[in-house]
C-alpha cells in the first residue's frame, strides 16, 4: 500500500506537484481534527498519473479523480466559462 509521501515523490520525480487542497487545509487553520484528505496534481497529464499509478481508480470523463487507498487525487484543470446568449 503507497503511503502518501511516496505517491508525492513519484509525483514529484515525474515534473509534478502534489498539493493537499479543502476541508484538511480549513480544518489546520481552524485547529479541527483533520478527517479527510483531498489532493491536487499540478504538472501532470491524466495519462501520464494512470502510467505513474495503474492501480489507481478512475472516476468522471471530463474532470477526472482518481483514487488510491481511498484518497482523492484530482488533476488541476482550467475553469471553462461559456457565454449563454439568449
């Protein structure tokens, strides 16, 4: 089972970056118990993490998460905004 400094240092070895994003980070501040974890991949492609991480599960087509021991990664993605024209 990958501990999650490992999944950071394959990450890292690859030209990526491994952030721990929302509810952990709200909580630190807040000096709460930190009882989920949700991470952020910078610097790498979806094909490239499920080379990295085979094992890793896949959920959504357009914005992608993937699961590894029951932790989130999700790749960072540009927000797309569409103009509705009436």
């Amino acid at each position: 089972m990958l501990e999650i400094l490992e999944i950071a240092n394959k990450i890292k070895n690859e030209g990526g970056t491994l952030y721990l994003v929302g509810g952990a980070i709200r909580n630190k501040f807040l000096n709460l118990p930190i009882t989920d974890e949700d991470y952020c991949i910078t610097g790498l492609t979806k094909e490239k993490f499920q080379a990295i991480f085979p094992e890793a599960k896949v959920q959504g087509k357009d914005f992608p998460v993937f699961t590894i021991n029951n932790t989130e990664f999700a790749l960072a993605r540009k927000e797309r905004k569409s103009r509705n024209r009436s």
